[in-house]
C-alpha cells in the first residue's frame, strides 16, 4: 500500500528529506535520551518528547515536585461504558501534557485482560474487545484532539508480565484477529498518531521484528503513523520499528549505516521512518513553522470537577441489600470509615505509569467533607498491608542542612565529589532532577518519631548501598539484582530493612547511599516506619468502633506493590487480614457498606454477608470526593463491570500468565472472560457488565428487523423501563449467541425517569458481525440465521431476538 503524506503547513516532508544525509537519517530514527527523539537543527526539527501514561501526564523526568493530574484507571474508564467521558478525560490528559511540552503520550493500554491475574489489569479496559476498542478510540481521540500524540500499545498480545521481555505467546490466526487486534485495528481507525511494539513476541517473532507490523498494521489498516519500539525492545539492526528507544541507540549508529552500505537495509526503508518521524513532528508541531492545534483551556477546576465526576462514574454497585445506599445525610449522627485504605487510598498501581498527584482527596476525607457540620467521622485502620518499607514525605522528615519538609539529595563523583545537591520532597528518588553522570547517590534527613520503640528503617536500591542512623551505620552490603525487568530495576528495586530503638520527639539523623552500577538504574530510597502495632488489637479496635456507628463503611483493596508492571498476581485474594476485617465490622454493624480500592478483580468470600459491596477501582485524585458524591446519592454509581469477577481464584478459566520453556500457549482462543465464563460449570460471582443503579429496571422488547444487509450494519431496538422511584442511567447490551459462545456486539447507554419506558437504539456495525478466515486470509461476514440476546449485562439476557442475514 502506497501512503501519501501531505506537509501542509508551510512543511513540505520531502524537502526535508532530501537535504539529509544517511547518517543524519538514521540518527533520527534513535531516541536522544531516555524520553525525547532526536534533534535536527538542520531542518528546524526540535527533539520530540514523551511521557508516560495513562492515568496522568507525568514528564520526561520521575521527580515527585513535577505533580499532575491523576485520572481513575483504565479499568475505572472502561467501566463508565461511556466513550464520551473518556473522550473528555483524553482532553484533560492534552492539556496537561502541552502544559509540561510532551508530545506524546505512551497510552492508552489496549492489551486486554486474558486473565485476571495479570499483574498490569489496572492499566488495560477490559477482558472485551468491542468495550477495550471503544473506550481505547474515545482516549485517543481526546488526546490527539488537543495536539498531543497518542500511543496505541503494546502491539500484540501483551497480556502477561512473567517474562514479558523475552516471552513468546502462541496464538492462532483467528483468535488474534478477532480478538487480541481488534482493538489495534479500532484504534488506527480513530487516527492514533502512534503504535508501541510490545517487548514480547508472537508465534516464533519478537514484535520489534514481526510481520504483524506490516501486515494488517500498515497495510491492510493504512496506518500512516509512527511505530516507537517499547523501552529497550528493539534487538536487530533490521527491525522495522521506526524509532528505537530509549537512545540512542547502538542499533541505530553505525551498524545500520553499514546495513544500508552493503545493501542488507534499503535506503528507502530508512527513509521511510524518517518520513513517519517527520509526519509525527508536524501533527505536535515540533517542526518550524509550527502548526499544532492551540492547547485546550481547562482551568483547575474544571479538571477537579471532571475527576469527580469520572470516580463517580466508573463506580460499580455490586450488591445494595435493602437499597441501603444512597444513605440519607440528615439521619446520621455517628459514621465509621475503616480501613487502611481509607486514609491511605490507592489512586494508581505501580511501575512506569507511575504520576505524582498535588494531592489526593481520601475516602475519609471526602465523607468528612460531606457530613461536615451533621455527623461525626471515626476511623480506624483495623488491617495492615504494607510489604514494603515507607519513603520519608515532608510530613515526617526535614532536610538536614535547609530544615525545609523533606530531604536533600547528593549527587557524588569519584573521590565523593560532589557534582549536585537538591531537595527533594520525597526519600524516594528515582532519578536527578538534570543530566548527570555520578558514581554515588546519598539521601539524608531529619526524622522526628512519633512514637518511642524500636523503627524500622530502611534503604531501597541496588549495588553497595550502606544506611546510617544517628552515625550508626547499620546496612552496608552490596545488593545483587533479582530480575532485569525494567520496572524492578528503576522503580521498585530490592531493599534493606533494620531496626533501631528511637525516642518520640527528638531528631534521628538518616542517611543512605547507594553506589551507581552500569544497567542498575539510578533509584534509591530513604524509608522509615514506626514499630508494628498489634494486629489483634487494632482489629477489635476497628469492630468496636463500627459497632457504636450508625453506618460503617469499609475500604478494602490492594496496593501498588500487589499491582504492578513487571509482575503477575498470584492470587485474587486481599491482602492481610481484610476480608477477616469485613467480617468482623458486618457482625457488629449490620448496615455496612464495603467500598472496594482495586485495579481488577478481587476474592469477595464476604460478598453475601454486608448490605452493599461498591468498586471504586484506583479512583484518580478526587477519589473521597467521587465516593462520598455516591455514598450519599448526589449522583448514580454509574459504572458497569468491564470484567468478569470470580468468586474463587481457582474458578477462572484462564489463570496461565507465567510461560513454560519461554512459550505462553493461549490455548483458550477466544474464550477469555465471560466468553469462557459461559462454558463454565462453576458462576462467576459477577458478570462482565454486572452494575447496580439507585433504580430498578425491566426489560419489556426487543425489535430486530429480519434480512439484514450485514457488510451495511444496522440497528436493534431495546424497550426498558425504569421502574424505580428515582431517575437513572442503565447501559443496555447485546451479545450474539452462538451455543454456549457469546461475544458483545453492540452497547448503548439510557437515561429515564420513574416509571418512564424507553426504545434504546443500539447500532450494531458491520464488524461486529464477521469472522476471520484462516483459509480465505480475509473477513468473512456472518450471513444466515443468527442469535442476538439482550440485556443489563453478560449473564442476564432475558430478551432474545433471532433474525437472518445477508451480504
């Protein structure tokens, strides 16, 4: 397929071109540094700059004084079922990225959620394709509608962490197709500016080398945009990636130059990546003359205002007995929140898409906000999770030499030179504010205990590191890596821990260093925690607190360090003693309500025994204020589920995320979520698209009109009612029924009044309605007598509609 580019703006691409020489070519085609492409003065090109995604914005550098807005996940997107919203979102993210002057941003995730144990659940929307395809096009065309670049990633088939570098998944023709690149394929529909390639390979290739690139991407798709490697993915000096990061890169030096040279690489390939590199400078405008779209004006407000309403609107109501929820303000006097993730909420999992929030509204604080001046607010931690030590915040630490909140940082050379010093707000840093070459990093504070007993105290970081309290050096060993993973290396590393007696109220002296070893990244962490409180004793505590409550509300959930790039989950059960807590607090308080803090799915054994069980997914930074807005009924939980649930890890029909011999079979094929759920002998504990309202419905028709023309689409109409006393939203789906196979093909949101009866029109396209042929190489549409089912989620389909159809 010949692709044609069109300069426009006074940048004429091939003119450009032209006046470069072959080195100067391939330069282009390597990063300049670890989150910026190369510059080339020559032809008014500036240095391209990326950034991280996709729940915020967070700039070429991890520095936790750089803060940002911080979205809900993409699981709490996908949940909302509402492309608009997340299409306003994409706009948020734009404005927040012209703001830092990024370009690019590395999002959105489509891989999707093959199992629930996939330690990156939280950053990809769903276990559907037709959902994860919509939702990924509403966010691209958001970001890009603000002259930022969206990233469409990790192509393909990255839906696994164990091994996820060198993995090689196994998947047949059809089940890829249809499946696992439908999303791709929706997303280059949508005009995404740029494809990541994934780190792993896919039937015997690694995808930085796979055929998969040119076909369907570039041909039968058209893509016309860029293809950026995964940091570190490209291996061969062939590789059609178009550029190569981070850089530069030593593929893309001289060994291609003398490629090209001896005839092994075409000119022309080379010239067609910097063809792709220069369309992708004009559409962000980092060629001269510049021509990007002006910059969307948002104001604080409005983005804290569209933060809210998104926590609300990915919510998901799982069970509401006796319609407790929305609880009614005036007839509280006394509420318990518990939980430790009640005052400490989890607004983002872990590793690169990592953000740094100005600040985050708990659950507590959010409740406190809305029955201020009517009711008390009590908690109580009642459950510990923390595996990991606690790096030093302003609130507990004091720069030595400044006394400023937080701690300085010392940057040495040979002979402990001191090459740069910076306070930093955060005793974990991950990288130099500026471009440095050190051979020691050293972090020291101040540290007032609250409390007299024996801290832990510790140091995070690979190579020698050594921990000094009070001048008592208590670590000084040498820490070998455990993985080459990239997460594990810049971002979360080993760590150290000891204890040392200190008294409340008087100063203890920290420092630790760690020694800089080539491929052992630059993070280290100055971390101290107070003595362990006895668990038995804070769990009564907790019970007895929501035992005096008129209502007790609960947050359970996870952490960063169970949900993470660079590793799976071993299990959907909550960490520490949650779900004995949950037990304990619905005993002594029958009206409580469990508010679940998670990127994915979760064991809920308690589900049947409290009033109501609410997912608020990772919230974003206006996660207390999102929550309360719901607790209290000034707006629906208008999420649906965009995963199915399993009451027992065991149950799920795909659990294999770790490989064997380097190969992941997806034996499965197309059977992941609800499509294997349906099969199953044992219920999910809930359905993909299970989510309660304030109201109820009723499913009363369903108009399918006979001998349609599939390859044109066409519409099915859906009659609900509302028959609750209370207006609300439903989201009304319908799956085509193939025996126990069903597949979503079409979804449309409603909005009634009490008693109000409603026809939803929902378009069903031509695409939802085809099969990839292994014989034919093509799309083969469904023609003949077919099944459509319809209604409020993938195992409540009371509505059936069968009708013939045709080319």
């Amino acid at each position: 397929m010949t692709t044609t580019y069109s300069a426009g703006a006074g940048t004429d691409i091939e003119g450009l071109l032209d006046r470069l020489t072959l080195e100067q070519k391939i330069r282009l085609l390597s990063g300049g540094g670890t989150f910026r492409g190369q510059a080339e003065p020559a032809i008014g090109l500036r240095a391209i700059v990326f950034s991280d995604g996709p729940v915020g914005v967070r700039g070429e550098r991890w520095d936790e004084r750089d803060t940002a807005l911080t979205l809900p996940s993409p699981t709490a997107m996908a949940a909302t079922w509402d492309p608009e919203l997340v299409t306003g979102l994409g706009r948020l993210l734009a404005a927040e990225a012209r703001r830092k002057g990024v370009d690019v941003l590395l999002a959105p995730n489509l891989n999707l959620h093959r199992s629930p144990l996939g330690g990156r659940h939280f950053e990809c929307f769903s276990e559907d394709p037709l959902l994860t395809a919509r939702i990924g096009a509403a966010y691209i065309t958001g970001v890009q509608s603000g002259g930022v670049a969206a990233t469409a990633k990790h192509y393909v088939a990255n839906e696994s962490e164990t091994e996820r570098l060198t993995l090689d998944a196994r998947i047949d023709e059809r089940t890829l197709r249809e499946v696992y690149l439908l999303p791709f394929e929706e997303a280059v529909r949508a005009g995404t500016w740029v494809v990541m390639s994934a780190y792993n390979g896919v039937n015997g290739t690694s995808m930085s080398d796979s055929p998969l690139l040119a076909e369907p991407l570039r041909g039968e798709w058209g893509f016309d945009g860029l293809v950026v490697s995964d940091w570190g993915a490209v291996r061969t000096v062939g590789s059609p990636v178009d550029l190569a990061m981070p850089g530069p890169h030593e593929l893309r030096g001289e060994p291609l130059v003398d490629a090209v040279r001896r005839g092994d690489v075409p000119e022309s390939e080379i010239d067609g990546k910097v063809r792709r590199i220069l369309l992708l400078a004009r559409r962000v405008g980092a060629l001269e003359p510049t021509a990007s779209v002006p910059p969307p004006r948002i104001t604080p407000d409005e983005s804290r205002g569209r933060l809210r309403r998104a926590a609300a609107a990915g919510s998901v109501l799982l069970r509401n007995s006796g319609s407790l929820l929305p609880f009614d303000p005036s007839a509280l006097t006394r509420v318990a929140v518990i939980g430790p993730n009640a005052v400490d909420a989890r607004v983002q999992g872990g590793g690169s898409a990592g953000v740094f929030p100005a600040a985050v509204v708990s659950p507590v604080d959010g409740i406190r906000s809305a029955l201020a001046g009517r009711a008390d607010v009590v908690h109580r931690a009642g459950a510990f999770l923390h595996t990991r030590p606690t790096p030093l915040t302003p609130a507990d630490s004091r720069n030595p030499i400044t006394g400023e909140p937080g701690v300085q940082v010392r940057y040495l050379g040979a002979d402990d030179e001191v090459l740069h010093v910076e306070h930093r707000l955060s005793g974990r840093v991950l990288e130099p504010s500026v471009e440095l070459t050190a051979t020691t990093v050293e972090v020291s504070a101040l540290m007032r205990p609250s409390s007299t007993g024996d801290w832990r105290f510790a140091i995070v970081g690979l190579g020698a590191v050594s921990l000094e309290v009070d001048g008592h050096r208590l670590v000084d060993e040498h820490v070998v890596p455990e993985s080459d993973d990239p997460t594990y290396v810049h971002v979360a590393p080993s760590f150290r821990e000891v204890t040392w007696p200190v008294e409340a109220g008087r100063d203890v002296l920290l420092r630790a260093r760690r020694r800089m070893e080539p491929d052992q990244g630059l993070a280290v962490a100055l971390a101290a925690d107070p003595p362990r409180v006895d668990e038995n004793a804070e769990l009564a505590a907790a019970v007895e607190l929501a035992r005096g409550a008129d209502v007790a509300v609960v947050v359970v959930g996870t952490t960063d360090e169970i949900e993470s790039e660079g590793f799976d989950r071993g299990s959907l059960e909550l960490p520490g003693r949650q779900d004995e807590l949950v037990r304990a607090v619905a005993a002594a308080n029958p009206r409580t309500v469990v508010v679940v803090n998670a990127g994915g799915p979760v064991e809920l054994p308690w589900r049947e025994e409290v009033a109501a069980v609410l997912v608020t997914w990772f919230p974003g930074q206006e996660a207390g204020d999102g929550l309360a807005d719901v607790l209290f009924g000034l707006v629906e939980p208008g999420g649906r589920l965009p995963t199915t649930w399993a009451a027992r890890t065991p149950d799920a029909p795909v659990l294999d995320t770790k490989p064997i011999g380097g190969v992941l079979e997806y034996t499965e094929g197309s059977r992941i979520g609800y499509r294997a759920w349906a099969g199953s002998p044992v219920p999910p504990a809930y359905w993909f698209g299970h989510g309660l309202g304030y109201t109820t419905w009723s499913y009363e028709g369903f108009s399918a009109r006979d001998n349609v023309a599939v390859e044109e689409g066409f519409d099915v109409r859906v009659r609900v009612r509302n028959t609750g006393s209370r207006t609300g939203r439903d989201v009304v789906q319908v799956y085509q029924a193939d025996g126990e196979d069903r597949r979503l093909v079409g979804y449309a949101a409603v909005v009634a009044a009490p008693g109000e009866a409603v026809w939803v029109r929902v378009p069903i396209e031509p695409r939802a309605l085809r099969r990839w042929s292994p014989v034919e190489g093509r799309w083969v549409p469904e023609t003949g007598a077919i099944t459509l089912m319809a209604g409020p989620s993938s195992g409540d389909l009371p509505l059936v509609a069968r009708l013939n159809t045709s080319v």
